[in-house]
C-alpha cells in the first residue's frame, strides 16, 4: 500500500475544520478579488442537514452516545471499543473520499487527555484499532486509509515519558503528525510548548522515514493577536517583536516545512470566537481573509504557488499520490475538488469527525459542486449510522 508521500519538496495542503469555515476559505479564494475584497461576516452562510437544521460540526452524523468532547478516557480494554471500531470501519468502508488519514488517539501526549497514565495501553489500543480495521475493510477501501500518530508538540506530564513509550511501531504508523499554535512564538509559555518540541517529533519521524503532517495549526490569538492573552500583551507592551502578520508565524511555518520537507500542512481557517464551543478559549480569528496581507501572501506563494523550492499539492493529488508523477494542472483543471478527511478518535469516548478540505487551484469562478461539503455523501452514511443513532447500544466490554 501506498503511503501517499509526495515527491521532496511538495505539500499537500488542506483547509479546516468545520463546514462553514471551508466554504468561508473557498469563497475568499476563488470568488473574490484578494486584493479588493473586505473580511466576510462569520454569518454569512451555513450548511444544513436534510432536515433542514445547521450542521455545526460532523459530531451531528455520529450515533447518540458515542460522541464526547472530551472527559475521562478509560483505557482498562482496548477490546471495550470493538463496536466502535465496526461502525468506524463501516464509516471508512463507504466514504467517498480519495484517501483517509486517520488521527487515532490525537495529540496522546497532550496530559489533557489522560494517555499519559497508560502509554503501554494506549500503544495496545492504537495496534488493536489498526489491525481490526485494516481485517474490516475490503482491498479497495483498505488502500484508501493511511493510520497518523499526531503528537501536540509540546511538554508531556512527566519527564518519565517520551515519544518512544507512546510509539505503537512502524507496521502500523503510516504517518506522523504534529500540532502547531503558539509553540512559533517567543511568548509561548511553558506547557504551550517551543519550536524545539515540534522539531523533536519530526527528528523522530524523519530517523524512521515516516511521511510528516502539521495536522493542526493556527496562530494562536489571531493573525492580529487582538485576542491574546493577559501573559501576551504584557509581553508585547515590554519587548520588541516581529509586527509583520504574515512573518511573524505563517513564515515561520513555512520556513519548518522547508526544513523537514512537510508532507502536509494542515491550517485551521476559523473565527474561533464566533463558535460557542471555542469563545473564550484565545485561539482569536485566524481566517485568511480577515487580514490583507496575509491573504496576498497565502495567495502569492502558496495559492500561486509562487515559491521557488516549494510546490503546494491541490485538487487530484491525491488521486495520484502513488504515481510516480504528480498531476499537472492541465490534467486536473476540470475535476472537481477532491477531499478527504482526518478522523481523531478518542480511543474510549467514541469517534470524533473533524473534516478538512484539500483546495485546489482552478482557472475560473468555483461552482457549488465544487463547494460541497466533504462528506458528499452524508445521506448514505447516516442511514447506514441509523441503527446504531437511535438503539443505544451499550459497547462491548471482551476480555482481552
């Protein structure tokens, strides 16, 4: 099988993470001017499901239950999620989507989700996921999927841990991942984390070979910083920093992902205050569009790929990612937008969708089938989801 990594120096590039704020970076990038348009209003348009309600996030699509935001993650079974595993199997086994890269047990380092207690458990968790799907799937679908292992990047909770006590192993590891917020800026707290985390986690995937992804980022307080912390404007008000919005964290993105050659980059386009589970939070606007130059730059050296050593990877890459040669835009200019997903799924509170969109350029105005939502085909998935919405059914609890 595959595994998807471009050709060196080539990022594939994808837009997340909600419904909504894709058809904002669609709409800003291919129907307007990004020179001469002003930011849209975060109310401007919204998707709804068939019964004519406002899809706030793919979690409206998963069966009663088995969605949780977060909470206490029992580890005792890695066999106490069979049933989940089979209804996510069934998920992937009728997706549409060029390919999957699914996140299992996102960000394991990160102490908020409690791995941290059990890593040889969560290690026995992530091999038993893998291998019971990769048994689920039919040959066709089976090829379609590619398993990430995404660390935060930042402090673990002991000094006792390390990457290598959480790594499950190679023959299930197709990808490594990583976050990146604030860990770019000289502010960053502590248990934010430094560049020197996110090097650590791509050293450690570069010395096994690994395809890398930035599998979430976004600057953190906003591309203006106009909702940084207390901490952070009482640092800004006493030391000089770098008041170039573009520079001062998407050029230092792009300058890792030249360095480690980033397979992936995925940016989360979003006014995270306008979102009631994310208002508060600190995380600001981080829309492409909310701010001029960082839109002519996006556009410039990445939309345009106008970039001397480094090609951006749109609509049909994937399509033929294990090819030896890449599509060129001819080839792909009259085909729809091709998506695919990553899938968090938190190992013992049920599976989380988070979308993401993979853009491509194209010569004219976008229509609105280019604009659909990823998950084309929800109408499917959800009477296939049915059974499993309205039963309640408890999980299985096997010994192992």
């Amino acid at each position: 099988m595959s595994s998807c990594r471009p050709p060196p120096n080539s990022t594939y590039l994808t837009i997340g993470q909600d419904l909504f704020s894709i058809d904002e970076y669609v709409k800003s990038q291919y129907n307007y001017s990004l020179h001469h348009r002003h930011p849209s209003s975060s109310s401007s348009s919204n998707y709804s499901n068939s019964n004519g309600t406002t899809i706030k996030s793919i979690s409206d699509f998963v069966p009663s239950g088995e969605f949780e935001r977060g909470g206490n993650l029992q580890l005792s079974s890695p066999s106490y999620m069979d049933d989940n595993i089979l209804l996510l199997s069934s998920y992937l086994e009728r997706s549409r989507a060029s390919r999957v890269f699914l996140r299992l047990g996102y960000e394991f380092d990160n102490p908020a989700f409690g791995y941290d207690s059990s890593p040889d458990v969560y290690v026995l968790a992530f091999r038993k996921i893998v291998t019971d799907i990769r048994r689920e799937l039919s040959e066709g679908a089976r090829d379609r999927v590619l398993f990430v292992w995404h660390s935060w990047a930042a402090p673990m909770s002991s000094e006792e841990l390390s990457l290598e006590r959480f790594y499950p192993g190679d023959d299930v590891v197709d990808w490594i991942g990583v976050s990146i917020f604030q860990q770019v800026f000289p502010w960053s707290s502590y248990w934010a984390g430094t560049m020197s985390d996110v090097e650590s986690v791509l050293d450690f995937a570069r010395d096994r070979d690994k395809p890398t992804m930035i599998a979430e980022s976004t600057p953190f307080g906003g591309i203006e910083l106009k909702q940084a912390s207390v901490d952070t404007k009482k640092y800004l008000a006493r030391n000089d920093y770098d008041d170039d919005d573009w520079e001062r964290w998407f050029g230092k993105v792009m300058s890792l992902i030249d360095r480690y050659d980033v397979s992936m980059w995925c940016y989360i386009n979003c006014d995270w205050e306008s979102q009631p589970m994310w208002h508060g939070v600190g995380f600001g606007e981080t829309r492409l569009s909310s701010n001029a130059r960082v839109m002519s730059q996006w556009y410039d050296k990445i939309t345009n790929n106008g970039l001397a050593d480094r090609k951006f990877l749109f609509a049909g890459s994937l399509e033929y990612c294990d090819g030896l040669v890449l599509a060129d835009e001819e080839r792909i200019r009259d085909v729809r937008f091709i998506s695919y997903i990553l899938v968090p799924f938190l190992l013992a509170a049920g599976a989380f969708f988070i979308p993401y969109y993979i853009l491509g350029k194209h010569k004219v105005k976008s229509t609105k089938i280019e604009r659909r939502p990823l998950l084309s085909n929800i109408d499917e998935i959800d009477r296939t989801f049915s059974r499993f919405r309205d039963a309640k059914k408890p999980l299985a609890a096997v010994a192992p």
